[in-house]
C-alpha cells in the first residue's frame, strides 16, 4: 500500500538509511531501498511510495547532482523535510583482518575524498576501487573481493563485517543534507524556522541576470542559505541556479520575492517549504525592519487606502 | 460656490494664471489670485475652492521649495493635473520709454537668473530690485516706481505697459512645471502616460538609505523622473524626498515599489497619480521585461497554485 | 592687499559675518561686505580676495540655490573650511517700540519660514514685505520704513536697534552651513574627520543612473552625507547633483569612487576636502571593513603579485 | 626532460587526450596519461610535467568538481589555455557484436546522463556499470568483461574495437571544457578575447555577501561567464564561488574588481587570465561606456589633478 511505503536510496545499510531512520514516522513506514536515486523518485510519481528520502547536498562534495538535477528537470516532486547527518566513516573488515592485511579497499566515490587522508596516513598502499555505494562496498568485503569497505558503522551487523576503525573524516564537520521527496501538495504550516527551495532559470545572455535574482531576494530582505549552479544542458553557458531561502511560501517576503522572481526569469520551479533541520525558532536571524507580515499588511492597507483618496 | 472656484498664485498677468488658462475648464471657472502659495492652498483645504494651480519646479531654479514643503508637511492635498509652460520674459515699460531711459528694473527674484546674460549685455549699468512678483513689478512700473519689469509679455495690458524686448530667457528650454492641487480623492484613471508623485522620509542615519529607496523602484522596474532633497526641518543631514515616477498607482508595479517604501521608510506620502503633461502613450519609454500588469497578475496566479500544492 | 582680503555676503550684521568671525583667521583679515553670492565670489575668483564664505545650506530652507549654482557653473572655486550655525532671531525694533506698536515688519525671505509660526501666534495683523537681508531690514527700521526687523540679535548695535525678542525660530536645531571657497589648490592633508564635495552629471535619459552614481560610492564603502539635485537649465528633467560624502580625497576609497563617477557620468566636479565642521576624528562613523587605506594598499599589491605570476 | 612533458587525465583514449592533441604545441611534447586529475596535477607541482590538461567542466553534469577543487584548495596552479569538445559518444563493441547482442554496457559515471535517453530507446535490458573511465570501459569490452562500451569514436582503434554506432548525445550542444595547468608565473599577454578565473570565498554569516561579490563586478563592468558554487569542507552553508569572468587581469576594469574582491572576502584565489576558446576578438560583447582602459587611465590623472588642486 503506497501510503505507508517510503523509498530511499539503498541498499540496506547506507547513510540515507541511517537518515530516514531519524524520522519518526519511519518507524511505521515500509522502507523500500532503490538502486538509484531516479528509481526511488520514479516510485513516488508513479504512486508506488508515498515518498523517497535522497541525499541533496554534502558539505564536503557539494551538491548530490543527481539528486538536484531530478528535481530541476524531472516530473515535478515536492520536499516535505530535511534531514542533516553528521558523516564518519567506519573502515569495515571481515571478523579478523588486522590494518596491515589491507590491500584493497573500496567505497562510494564521494567517500573518497573525505577519507583520503586518513587512507594516505595509514594504508598508503591499498589500492582504492570505488564502488556504487558504501554499503555495496560493505557487500563486496563480505564476499572477499575487497579486504575493507569505508561505509557507516551501522552497516557492519547487516554485512556480518566489524568496524577496525570508526570516526573516519577528514574534513571536521562533514554531513550530508538529505530531503524528503513526495508528490506536490499544500506545504505544511509555516513553524517560524523554515526554508524554501527553488530552482531558477537565468536568460541565455544577459550578465546582469543573476545580480538581478539576488536582489529579488535582497530586496524584501529574503536571505540565501544556499546557490548552487547547475548547467542546463543547453551548452557551456547557460546555468540554471538552485536555491534554498529563509523562510516559508505563505509568508508576504517570500511570497513577494518568489512572484518577483516569476516575473523576470524565465522558468521558476517551487521545490517547497518546510522545517530547517535543527535549528530552533529561537536561533532563527531576526528579520530586517519593514519585512515582517504585519508590515506587508499594513503596506497594503496603505496602498489601498492612497488608491481610494482616503487619507 | 466652492466647486466652481479655483485659486492660484496671484496676482494676475502672472505665469501661474497663463499655466492655469490652459486648462479646458478653466474657462467655466471662478479663477482667484492668492498672495502666496500657502494662501492658495489653505483655500482649497478650507473647502473655499475646489483647487489651486501653484508652480511646483522650475528648470533653472529647481524646486519651488513652498510648494515642495506645503505638500511634504502640510495638510495633505493631492495632485491631479500638471501643466508645463516654456518661460520667456518680456521687458515691460510705461508707453514711450526707451532701452537707454532705464536706470531701474525688477521682477521676481525667480526671474533674475533668466535674465541676468540678458541684463548684463544690454542694461549693464540698470539697478535691480526684487518684486514680490513679477505682476507686481509691472505694476510698481505702472506706479511710476521702477522703469522697467521683467513679466510675461501677457501681463502688458492687464497694466497698462508696453512690451519693449520679448522672448528674454538666459537658458534655452526654460519652463516651469504648475500643478494643480485639491483635496485627496480617488486618482482619476490610468491614460497609459502616468506620473505618480511622492514624498519619502529616510531615516535617521542610514548611509544606504537612499539607495534602498531606489532600489525599491528599480528591482519593479518604475522609473524615476524627477527627485528633489528637502530637509525636513529637524538639522542639517536630515532629508525627505520629493520624487515623480513613472506609472499610475494602480499599475502593479508601482502600487509594490509603494507597499516597498512604505515598508522600509520611516514616512511615505502618497501625493497623486495623473496624466503627463505633453506626452501621448506612444512616446512613453516601455516597460522593463516582466513589470506588465498581465505580468504581476501571472506571477500572483503561480504563486498562490505553488501555495496549493497544484502544480 | 589680496591676500589678507576676505570677502562675505553682506551687508555687515549678517548671519554670514558671525560665521566668518568663528574663523581664527578672520582677526587678521580685512572682512569686506559685498552685495551678492556672485558679487563675492567673483572678487576671489578676479584675485581681488583671497577667500569668501557665503551660506549654502540651511536646515530649514534647503540648499542656497545661488551658492549650489554658482559652484557647479560658474568658474572653478575650492570649498576649504565650513562654518555651522545655529539660527536664532531677533525682533529688532526702534528703542521704545512695543509689540503692540509693530504694524509691518521685515526680513530676508529665508527667514519668513523660519518665524512664520511665531508670527501668527504674537503679530497675526502685521504685514511682511521682504528685504534684501536681514541685515538690509535692520536698516529699513532704522529708517522708518518698518517697525521691526527679524535679523541676528547681534545686528542690533550696528543698527541702532534694540532686541525686542530673542531666540526666535519656529524649527528646533534650524541651522545654516557656511562655506569659504578659494581658488583651486591643493587640498589641506586629511584630519580624520573630512568631508569631500561634488557636483555630478547625469546623463540625459538613463532612468537608472542616479542608482549607478549612488553604487559608485556605496560599493567603496564611502557615505554620502547630503545629495541636492539642481536643474541643470537644459530643460525639466534634466539634473546634477550636489554632494557631500564623507572622507578626504587622498582616501582611497574616496579616489576610487571619484574615478568611477568621472567614468560613467558626463561630468563631475570635485570641490574640495575639508575638515567636518563641529565633529572630531573619534565621533566618525567606522570604516566598513574592506575600505581603509591599508586594505586598499594591500590588494594593490596582491593584484601586482598576481599579474606577475608571483603567488 | 619535465618541460617538454604535458599530463592529462588518462588513460589513452579519453576525450582529454583528443582536447590536449588540439593543441599546436602537443605535437612536440611528450604526452603522459595519468591514473587520476590529482596525479596530472601533482606531476605539475612537483616540476616532473611542464603542464596537465584536465576536464574542468561539463555542460550535462556541470563542474568536475575533482578539478575545481583542486583548484581551490591544492597547492596553486594557473590555467594557461582552455580547450572545449563537444561530446558525442560511440558505442564501441567487439568486432561482430551486433545490438541485440549486448547485455551489458559501461562507461565513465560521466557519460550515464548523455546516454540515458539513447539506452532507454535502444538497449532497454541492457545493464548499466560504471567504469572509470570510458577508455576503462573500452579496455574493459576488450577484455569480455562488458558486450559494449561508450567512449570516444577515437579510442576504439586503441582498444581493437569498432564503433556500432556513432554521434550519440542525449542533450544538444553537450560540450566539455578543459583547462591546461601550469605552475603560476606571468600571464601571457591579453588576446582581446580572455577570461579570468578566481575562487572567491564568502564571510561565514552574512547573506548579503554574495550580492556584494557580485556588485563588485558589476560596478566596473565585468562580465561573469560562470559562477559555481563549492563547498568549503566546513559544514552545510559554507560555500566558495569558482568564477570565470570576461577580461583580462592587465585590464583596468578586472584588476580594480579583483582588489575590490581582496579586500571585501576573506580570501580570493586568481587561477589565471588566457584567451577564451573559439571566441574571435570580434564576438567580444562591447564594453559598457566607462569601462576602457583609456577611460580608467582618463579618470585616473583627473583625480591626480584634484587632489594636486590644478583644474
């Protein structure tokens, strides 16, 4: 039954795994790992899953761009929540093998990097193969073709593997942002700590285009969290932007930015509003002078009021 | 009867009354010359008249400041005609003097930079001395008082003068810009060739503040055609602005560059959209991209279907 | 002797003669009374003056216009001091008058605002006719030709008058800002607390350009002060600017801006760096970071370093 | 001998190999394939190749982010040349293999989007693996590992394979972008149609920062071609900008913005100014008004008369 089914990206023992288990409602939910990140989106638009949890940005190798480039450009998907996860790596042996039996080792790609120092210290000369997951690397140990897997701790048990080494990263304060993805519905109520996601096409050739989106949003004191490029697959050159603002579609600022920005580029999509990950509404930054509702409200009252002659 | 009477800046044969006699109403019009500009006005405030047409900016003099300063700090009034008149002076005489009889001349103290090139080559050694008015000089000539009056060749007969030199005028394009004011109401419709005019306070000691205000116009895309700082009385740094910018205040786009002010300024004031004078639709500069009304109207529509969920 | 020759808007009794009197300088320079803004003006411009202080702001009334003008169009002078005044007047009458005895009454029309409201409170029935300055309508009341005259409580001794009322202004803080202007030269080093002025262009039909001219200054991080628009005569619509930003010329944040403006505006005017008058070095707003000497001359040198591919 | 050796990002066979041999000068050097883009860049560095030619960006998936980080971060290098292919990709077979034959096919990550649409149309069974490279996957068809791999036209000669079908791309226009690296010296001379390329990082908290980035070019003309974002490795928000801008640092109008982004970011890193590929002086975008060198230089000894007092 779809309603109850969640799709991620798997397999079983991923980081994104680990991340949808954080949700509460997991824990009554079917939780169905895909191959792929295109897989698990297609089982929401196809009805199969009532929603998919996908890795979107890392802080370490930026945006996940399969990840973004889905939402820019495939049927429309809507993000309902975020989920931000501190990432470390364990280094995953079959029962027994000691560091200096290690050869061969393996992992996702983006793992790499965020474990190529550590590698260089202690295993200069395993020789690396990437494989397609961290937990198809956990996989691939289990089955002698790679001596150790950097994966999560929590994928040793689901591969009968052990964790020689745990706390693996090299940058401090790695963690990957992983989104909540369902069919476009009503955003849930605004809960005063909010963000909002879109992506924005600029015209073909015009220098000033992005200047210009960004003042949209400086204008009605709109703050960015985030821009990330994206090409647009219409040549070197041509970018489209995807964007995560403070703030939620009912309130006037954003709304206001929003159609400002729907004016003047040529193709806006609205990914969603919803809940900023851990951050209280107490540690929210306060908004700018002349940017709250009350005053967009009484701007309008204003404004009608100056149309009517009455003042 | 109130509703049929108009007041202006007196006394008559000024420029003010010809600026006045070229509005088509003006002839089924009681016409009635005020001694100064607050006179004019409190009549219409009064409920005395139905309107006054005073000078409100003058190419080579800028700003008539109590016109400017009445409607920044006085009781409200809205402005719902402009009229534009080109300036040249005559050098009005009792019948019979000649160019080398004059030891003697006035005018308003308005007129003495329009003729001062003209003064200084061809009366050198004449005495100036201001008039409250440049009616009022032709009639100090009239009086015996002074030998010569710079007026509007119009203002002759009213005094029983001749017109010794015309079309005097230092600056080539001299004008003057009257408007005429009543009480606020419903601003007529849009023509399709609209200005809208305002005053805007800025804060205290905000160095970017005048930039914001700006800002507020061109991110919607209303140009701005006129802006005059005036000091708002409180010390010196301290300004409001009197702007004139393109558009009706039913236009989208200016009625948000509005709400924006009113929004971020500590005072707005609301002073009247009307048709602009000697420009047709066709010679109005187009809009900016994406600053249409059909344009505002899309935006809002996709907006408020991204708030539903329907997309 | 030119050079110990400093000339003042007349006539003695003046606002502008006390001001010129709180220059340490003035003791030993004969102060020479002339009939006009241009009148002492062109005295140093011809070399027959070294130096003349004339108003050019009041807080009540706006910019002198005559001052504004003649420092953009006419022959090139250099603002090297400014003087701020508190405005205050006197009732000057004939000894013996009393208020009820005061029929007519006289003053510059820059006044008449200034003592409007007091006016209509204790002399509703008197009649005002301007004078030429307030010192010229201290001298019609000693002549008879007026009761009393609204001037400079200091005026009265010259004039045989004695004050009938003192402090009389109906803004608060209404103050009038002077300056003494010399032929170009080098400015005077930095103090620390340094105003640079200017008359800037635009161009004729760029609706944008006055935002352009304002980004100039604020992308160096340098605040304006005051912003005047004039007319530049060439027609209704047609505007320079007069400006007053903070900083000294050999800044080189100040620099950089004036090169910016020289190259986007049609003409620019520089008209000197002085020190700020009444304001020490410790009550100057903080340099935005990025914007001091010292940074700019550090990433001159990175830019050097760079070009020669030394990094 | 290290100056008559370039690296590239092999192995041979890539697209890089064909971007590098559009070089004139790679006739005569000794041309080196290197397992990873850090390895052709480390052999750089370490004085052991004279150059490195690597994929900085793709017009499908965007940057490659190996290469922009090592840009950023790495040891520094200076991109001398930039070389653009447009990507079309072969299916390359074992001679015979006939399209319903194949069961399994390969290729670089890189090409999976480019082929997507073809697979699904053509090969709808077939299975999907990523190899390391395309040349890999070819090496790899050789070997019997896969039935048919997707690589340049070219390589198949190299690995005794024959193209079953050529051309294909599922995206128009798909290109990739490749920049030739040395160590840093003096930038050759500018061509009058150059780029210039910086890694700009942002203050941590301010969101107004990137918009100030942005003015800082905008203020003095400069065109952005490319703007993308990386993450720092410092946490979720934490981003720098890779940019190329149109210019040449020699030109007035780059170096005055690259000081201004040295003095407002907390650090910037110029990687280069070399001729634009496939862009003849003529298809230049003109200069906005004020923004020549003569225009810089004008304004510059303008401010030196100023500040000398000689106008």
């Amino acid at each position: 039954m779809s309603a109850t089914r969640y799709t991620y990206l798997g397999p079983e023992g991923t980081f994104t795994e680990a991340a949808l288990r954080t949700l509460p409602e997991a824990a009554t939910r079917e939780l169905v790992p895909m191959v792929s990140v295109p897989a698990a989106l297609d089982a929401v638009r196809g009805g199969e899953a009532a929603a998919a949890l996908v890795p979107i940005e890392n802080s370490v190798e930026g945006g996940v761009t399969t990840t973004v480039d889905e939402l820019a450009k495939g049927e429309p998907l809507m993000i309902y929540r975020e989920v931000v996860l501190p990432i470390a790596f364990a280094l995953l042996v079959r029962p027994g093998t000691k560091l200096k039996d290690i050869k061969t080792v393996t992992g996702h790609p983006v793992a790499q990097p965020q474990v190529r120092n550590w590698l260089a210290a202690h295993l200069p000369d395993a020789v690396w193969e990437s494989s397609a997951s961290n937990a198809d690397g956990a996989r691939l140990v289990q089955e002698g073709r790679f001596d150790a897997a950097f994966a999560g701790e929590f994928a040793a048990a689901t591969y009968g593997l052990e964790p020689l080494v745990t706390e693996i990263h090299d940058a401090a304060n790695a963690e990957t942002r992983f989104v909540l993805l369902g069919r476009p519905a009503r955003p849930a109520a605004p809960t005063g700590a909010d963000k909002t996601s879109l992506v924005i096409w600029l015209g073909d050739d015009h220098p000033g285009a992005l200047l210009e989106l960004l003042q949209e949003f400086a204008v009605r004191g709109v703050n960015l969290m985030r821009i990330e490029s994206r090409p647009t697959g219409q040549g070197i050159g041509n970018y489209c932007f995807s964007v995560d603002a403070e703030g939620h579609i009912t309130d006037r600022r954003v709304g206001e930015a929003l159609m400002g920005l729907k004016r003047i580029c040529p193709k806006v999509r609205f990914l969603g509003s919803y809940p900023r990950a851990g951050v209280a509404v107490d540690d929210v930054r306060p908004l700018r002078p002349g940017t709250t509702d009350e005053e967009f409200i009484a701007a309008s009252d204003w404004l009608a009021h100056c149309q009517d002659g009455r003042f």
